[in-house]
C-alpha cells in the first residue's frame, strides 16, 4: 500500500471517529451508560425504599434496558439546571414531566409526545377563587422559575394584562408552591394537572381554580449542537411502541392510577389523622411489617382503611380491632385477642401474606399486591371469578387494571349467575383495594425528601462581606 493511501485511509478513519464521537448514541454505548437528568418528586423520579421509583424513572429505566447500558439518574434541583445539565452535554436526555414549548423547541431537541397536560391554577378552597385570566391581576402567584407557567405569565401580561405580577420560586418541586397556597404565602400556583392529580392527596384543602391552557404535550429534551438523530429514533420508536402495546397506559396505571375516585374530604381525613393518629402506633407497625417482610406503610395503609387506627374499631357484622378481623378469620390466624393491636397487626399481615402466596405464580407486582388486596377484601374465589370474567371478555386477568373494570359486573345477574362463587360486591372491592393505593402512596411520598439528595448549600449568604470580592491567587 502507497504512503497516500494510507494517508487517504486514516484521514478517513479520523472522520468517521469524529463522526462517531458527535452522535449521542455512540457516545452512550460507548461508556455503556445512559444519563437522564430529572426532577425529585412523587411523578417524575425518587429514591423509594426499594431504590430508584417513578413515572420518567420506569420509563428512563425501559430505553437503558432496550441499549442495553446502564441508567445514571441525576437530579436536578431547578428548572433552569436542568436545561443547564442538557446545554453542558451533563446528561443525554432530560426526562421531568417537560412541556413542548416553542421557546424550548427553538434550543433543544425533543422526542415525539408521550402524554399531555394542563395548565391549572390552583387555590385553598374558601378562599377567594379566580374564574378566568381577568381575575389574576393583583393576587399573588407562585409558579417554577424557568417553567412553561411563568413563560405563559409573561405572554399574559404583555398582551393583555400589564398589571399582572407573579413570584418565581427556584427549585423544581412543585410541591413547594403547593405549600405556600396551603400556608397562605400565596394566593394561587401554577401547576400541571398531572402533577396536581398526584399530589393534593397531600394539600386535600387546595382545589382546581381553572385550566389555564388547553392540552400540553409532554416530552423528552436532548442536548443541543450534538448528532441526536439516532438516539432520537429509538426513543420514538420506544415511545410509539410502549403506547401501541399498552406499556405506557400500564405505566400511568401503575403510577398515577390510585389517583381517581378519591375525595378531596377522604384526603383531608386520612392527612390529618397521618399527623394525628399514627405515631403512636407506626413503632409497632414497622415491627411487624418487618416481621412478614412487607412494606411498613402498606401495612399502614391497610390498617387505616380498615379501622382509621382505631384499636377498638367495632361494626355491627362483629368485625373488631385495628385489622376488623372476624372471630372466624381471627380463630384461624391465631389470634386470641382482636382489639390486642400487636395481634390484630400480626394477624392481618398474615392473611394478606396468605391471600398473596396463593395467588398465580404469573401475576407480577405490582398487580399483585393489588390482587391480593382484592382477595382479602372480597376473598380469593369471588376474585377469581373478576379474573375469568375478564379472560371471557378478551382482558388480562394478571393485570389489575383489567380485573377492576370487571369486579363491579359481580354485584350484575347477568354475570354471576354463571360465576362459580356467585354474587359478590365487587365495587367494594375496587374502591378498597384503590383507596389503600392511594395511602399507602401517600405514606410513602411523606418519606421522599428524607430519601434524596439535598441540592447544593448556597454558602454566599454565609460568606462575610468584606471578602466577597477578593479573589484567591493560585499557589
């Protein structure tokens, strides 16, 4: 070979390393590591008991599974930081529940839409509620510093509303400008009606004022000035596939669907008595959650739907204690005493446990534990009749949100005349089985922020004057 065209060669092998160097995917299969910057919070990312959870962390954690590298999480503490981890090409992908804006549009790649929200103001119920955009001038408004919502404020007051204000809170948890409404701090706050679903389980007095936008779609952001054309074909083709096989409904399921059917006066009296009634007994419970290895607020959880934490809980069916066993079902556990708590405790793990265990080794979590709650609720043959009716009808019966719809058809003639176990009050079930859902997230989310990185300490404020200008020379 001629010394020109060996030159030809590597001249061409430095092009194509170049080229390979500057696309995205390259890039993550190279290292082997996928790294999405997110923001912390019960909808987006979280560090659970168990590790890494949430709604963009599933999906995340799919995409890393299908390129076959490792998923790097890393939390964002505003929203400005995050667009910031993105620019400095810190992360490959920023997936936090981000609205499709032309201004974000116009800096940074996107994938195709994976779902959509609104915009929704939001106030404490008994106070003065705003009806449409004319009411906001002169009412204190808290919104994301950096979001779309201070983005549409802007566009609000320069076109129609000179006189509208509004205050712009860095960070990127949504839930503090849900605290300052509660506490009063503010009169309204901005806010996805996704993230709002979610979360006012924790603010139960603040309510929906009014949409302030109509639907929004939902997307991932890439870096800018860097080669995303395949890595953006795959997400794509991830996204149209997840929601063409039904991944990305059983995803929001999983995530967000404890959401609906509760009231807002049922999260109001579960919060109070998290405060109220539960510390006294919580020692006790996480003893013996941990005795049946199941998580301590589920157990909680279930205990409140049954009695409110009320050891001597009693109804006229002769139900009794914190777990409302029967005397039957309490004789058969072992327990002596119903309105002992440790027992009653002990002996509601365990049938839970039991209704568990004899579940199909093919249902998976987390359908179930939500079965399971089913059958302890309804028992084990009336939810196996939900599960072959739903098999009849061309449903999953290993997936909970398919056995649901079909419980309520129990309480119907037409269906349980044909049913092995009969007639059976399957809303109750459902209702059941949703509302410890919703506790038992509720109990959780309680414990995310002691779970989670701290964003960085600002020191400015506690540097002293006098040297804040002086520069240090290096040694």
């Amino acid at each position: 070979m001629s010394m020109r065209h060996a030159l030809c060669l590597a001249a061409l092998a430095c092009l194509l390393a170049g080229c390979a160097e500057n696309d995205s995917l390259s890039d993550i299969q190279a290292r082997g590591e996928l790294v999405v910057v997110s923001r912390n919070g019960p909808t987006t990312y979280y560090l659970g008991r168990n590790g890494p959870a949430g709604f963009e962390y599933a999906l995340a954690e799919q995409l890393a599974s299908e390129l076959e590298v490792k998923l790097k999480m890393e939390p964002a503490f505003s929203l400005r930081a995050l667009f910031s981890h993105l620019r400095r090409r810190e992360a490959d992908i920023a997936a936090a529940g981000l609205t499709l804006t032309g201004k974000r549009a116009a800096a940074f790649p996107h994938s195709i839409p994976y779902d959509k929200v609104r915009t929704q103001v939001v106030y404490r119920a008994g106070r003065f509620r705003p009806r449409s955009t004319a009411d906001l001038p002169g009412m204190s408004i808290v919104t994301l510093a950096g979001s779309s919502h201070a983005d549409s404020l802007a566009t609000l007051r320069d076109s129609a509303l000179p006189q509208l204000t509004w205050r712009e809170i860095r960070g990127a948890d949504t839930m503090e400008l849900l605290e300052q409404v509660r506490e009063g701090d503010a009169q309204l706050a901005l806010i996805d009606s996704g993230e709002f679903a979610v979360q006012q389980s924790l603010f139960p007095r603040l309510r929906v004022a009014f949409d302030l936008s109509d639907e929004e779609d939902v997307v991932w952001y890439l870096p800018p000035e860097r080669d995303n054309t395949r890595l953006l074909v795959r997400i794509n083709a991830m996204i149209d596939r997840l929601r063409a096989d039904g991944t990305l409904a059983r995803l929001r399921e999983q995530h967000f669907g404890h959401t609906a059917g509760i009231s807002r006066i049922d999260s109001h009296t579960f919060t109070r008595a998290m405060h109220r009634a539960l510390p006294p007994w919580r020692p006790l419970i996480k003893r013996v959650a941990n005795e049946y290895q199941m998580d301590w607020q589920l157990l909680a959880a279930i205990a409140y739907q049954e009695s409110h934490w009320d050891p001597k809980a009693a109804s006229p069916t002769g139900v009794r204690g914190m777990m409302m066993l029967t005397l039957p079902t309490a004789r058969e556990l072992g327990v002596v005493n119903r309105l002992d708590v440790a027992q009653s405790l002990r002996g509601g793990a365990r049938y839970y446990k039991n209704m568990k265990r004899r579940l199909p080794a093919d249902i998976h979590e987390p359908d179930r534990t939500w079965m399971a709650l089913a059958a302890y609720n309804i028992g084990m043959g009336h939810l196996e009749d939900a599960r072959v009716l739903t098999e009849h009808q061309g449903g999953d019966p290993h997936l909970w949100r398919e056995v649901m719809e079909r419980l309520p058809l129990l309480q119907k003639s037409a269906y349980y005349k044909s049913l092995r176990y009969g007639y059976a009050r399957g809303s109750e079930a459902v209702t059941y089985v949703q509302n410890i859902r919703h506790y038992y997230s509720i109990l959780q989310w309680q414990e995310i922020p002691g779970n989670n990185a701290q964003p960085p300490l600002d020191i400015e404020p506690l540097v002293p004057e006098a040297v804040r200008e002086v520069s240090l020379l290096a040694l």
